[in-house]
C-alpha cells in the first residue's frame, strides 16, 4: 500500500472537516491523520488528510503522481 498525502484548500465555515472526512468515509478510504488551519486569508482553511491507497483500483480517483 502507498501512503498518499492530500492538501486540500477549502471555505473556513464550520463543519467542513465533517464533510470531508464523510466523502472519505462514503467512499471506503480510512485516513490516517487529518488536520486542518486558517492561511493567511481568514476565509480559507487549508486541510491536510493522509491515506493508504491501495493501487490503481483503491487510489484516489483525483490523485496524481509528482
């Protein structure tokens, strides 16, 4: 399995970090470690969520490879 590591960028409004751990949940994935911070525009919060994915079939869909 291959560890994946995901920057997400989204609205600071409450109950995202719910949302996002939900879609994560709906889809089979188990995260391993998800955290979340303001940036430097108080409207935008920048989440870091951390998965093992299984190869092709269980990746991330939206993944890509640097």
């Amino acid at each position: 399995m291959e560890k994946r590591i995901l920057s997400i960028l989204v609205d600071n409004t409450s109950g995202v970090l719910s949302r996002v751990a939900g879609l994560f949940s709906r889809r089979g994935y188990n995260i391993d470690s998800i955290t979340a911070g303001v940036t430097a525009d108080q409207r935008y919060s920048r989440m870091t969520a951390d998965h093992q994915a299984a190869g092709e079939a269980g990746g991330c869909a939206g993944c890509q490879d640097p």
